[in-house]
C-alpha cells in the first residue's frame, strides 16, 4: 500500500510549539486510514510528569470519535518529517481495538512499511481468543 498520502497529511500537521515551561505539542503527527477509507489525524502532547500522549493517540481518538476502530494504515512523523515507528504502548492500543488491526500497515521508517503483527510478536491476546 502507498502511504505517501498518510505521510503528507502527518506532516502538515507536525508544526511543534512550546506552549510554557511544561508543555510542547506537535512534535510528532500522525495520519491513520481506516478501512473504510476515511483518514484521521492526530498530534503528540509532551508535558512534564509525562502526562502527554502520542500523536497515535490523538489520531485514534479522532477515529472512534466518528465511530470506526479498524486501521487499514498508519504513519507518524517526526519534526523533521521523517517517519518514526509507534512506541510500545501504541502498538498493543492499535491491537486492541481488533484483531484485524494486526494488519494494519504502518510505515515504521521512511520507505519501510511492516504488518502491526510484524512489531508485536507473541500477543498475548492470543491467548485468550482467536478474534476480537
Ligand atoms: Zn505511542
């Protein structure tokens, strides 16, 4: 899949601004396409006491706001617009959301794209059920 739009999209919107002394936001953005087509788009917060959240975050957020939870492909970018892989803890987030996010295609660097199942070897969801 070409994610070449996924990654224009996250760019624009990766602008980072230092809010006050605690607070950064829009280092990283992130694009998601659904597999019904629709893409949504989310920035990173960076705070002290790590109270923040990533741009995958934001953009999943934006996406079960409008009712959909199955990710077709996703890219996050850097301040520098170079694609950056999703961090633990939004990796297992995608995967919970379906089984059929395992999937998902995700531009873990520029030009490199991997299945989500790729990234989070040994699920331990699939344990405890085939399909969610
Ligand atoms: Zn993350």
């Amino acid at each position: 899949m070409d994610t070449t739009i996924l990654k224009q999209m996250a760019r624009l919107i990766t602008n980072e601004k230092q809010l006050n002394e605690f607070i950064t936001y829009g280092g990283v953005g992130a694009a998601l396409e659904t597999i019904d087509g629709n893409i949504y788009t989310g920035i990173s917060i960076d705070t002290a006491c790590s109270m923040g959240f990533c741009a995958e975050h934001s953009a999943i957020a934006e996406m079960l706001k409008h009712g959909e939870h199955k990710i077709k492909a996703l890219v996050a970018v850097d301040s520098e617009g170079h694609a950056v892989p999703p961090c633990g803890r939004c990796r297992e987030l995608i995967s919970q959301l379906s089984s059929t996010n395992l999937q998902t295609i995700i531009e873990v660097q520029d030009g490199v794209q991997v299945l989500l199942s790729e990234i989070l070897p040994y699920d331990w969801k699939k344990s405890l059920s085939d399909q969610w």
